[in-house]
C-alpha cells in the first residue's frame, strides 16, 4: 500500500512518510511497516500477517509503480487524486480516485498482470 494512517488518522504517502512515526494501516487499523530504499518503491506493509481485506500483500513493484505514475500524471493534468482512498458505503478501495472540477469522482484500478479475454 502506498497510503497509511498516522496516530492522528491522516493520510500519509510512503514516498513523504517520516521514519520516525508509527503508521496503521487504513482497512485494518493494524501497524503497518515503511519500505523504503534507493531500489524499492516507497509502500507500507503490515507488521504481522493478517486476513486484512482491504490490501493484500501481493502488490507487485510494477503495480505500486504504476499506481503513482498514474496518481502523478492525473494530478498534473489537473485533477484531484487520492491513492488508495476507502469509500465506505460501497466497501470498496480503488487504486486510484480522480476527480476533476465537480465531475463525478472517478475510480481507476491499475492492471498489470495478464487477463484472459473472458
Ligand atoms: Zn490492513
């Protein structure tokens, strides 16, 4: 995951993260660990092994890569993005949330794993 809580319930980019500062994980609310390194891309990762349903720990570079490049490139053609943003009332947790002007919120999910044609 690329986005964890502070103690303070705010949202925290991994690549602007302070290492110094206990993070939670915003589906389970379980410590999450910063990742962080020269080759690695910035993410958060649960502690202990959980049943969290929100993020699973199968995220592959590629795919956390992505999901900032895309979060970059909406927000520099003018959106509003968050990353990772929980909507509660339909239980879901798109990659990511863009929003231009009053438009209607839009929800992307980054793919980069085969898919068969069915
Ligand atoms: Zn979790």
């Amino acid at each position: 995951m690329l986005i964890a809580m502070n103690a303070q319930h705010q949202l925290v980019n991994a690549a602007t993260a302070d290492r110094q500062i206990e993070y939670y994980c915003p589906g389970c609310v379980q410590p999450v660990r910063l990742k962080r390194g020269a080759v690695i891309v910035p993410h958060f990762a649960h502690v202990h092994a959980t049943d969290c349903d929100a993020f699973s720990e199968g995220e592959t570079t590629d795919h956390l890569r992505g999901k900032q490049q895309l979060a970059t490139w909406f927000a520099a053609s003018g959106y509003t993005v968050r990353l990772e943003a929980g909507l509660p009332e339909i239980h879901q947790r798109p990659d990511i949330l863009v929003r231009r002007g009053t438009a209607q919120p839009l929800a992307l999910e980054f793919q980069c794993s085969p898919l068969s044609v069915e």
